[in-house]
C-alpha cells in the first residue's frame, strides 16, 4: 500500500494545482484506483466532504491507509 500512498500523494498534489475541486478530483481518482480497500475509503472520504467534513479529519477515520504522520502533513 506504500506504493498507492505515493501515487495518491502525487495525484493529490496534481489535483490541488489544476483547480479542480476536491470533491471531483478525489471522485475521479477513486474511480481510477484498482485497490478495493483504498478506493472506498476515498468514496468514504468524498462523501465526508460533502457534509463539511475537512479533509484531515476525514483522513483520520482511515488510520490504516492514512497514518498520523501523513493526516498531520494535510
């Protein structure tokens, strides 16, 4: 999962330049990951979003795809 963590990181990064809203951005990229566990946790994540959630405290629900260290960095 270290691999799709980078790869999320680089997407993200990607995402928050273009201007793409979040939401549409995190959506896209879920429906383009292959791993199952990952891409629910960011449908999880979109739907926290849309609620008011911030994306931090929508990571932290996800402590095994997204550790202290990285929720922290966001």
């Amino acid at each position: 999962e270290d691999v799709e963590l980078i790869m999320f990181s680089r997407q993200m990064y990607t995402i928050s330049k273009s201007g793409i809203p979040l939401v549409k951005g995190l959506r896209g990229l879920a429906a383009s990951l292959r791993n199952y566990t990952f891409q629910q946790a960011l449908n999880d994540i979109v739907e926290r979003l849309e609620t008011g959630v911030e994306l931090s405290t929508a990571m932290r629900s996800h402590p095994k795809i997204f550790n202290n260290l990285f929720v922290s960095m966001v």
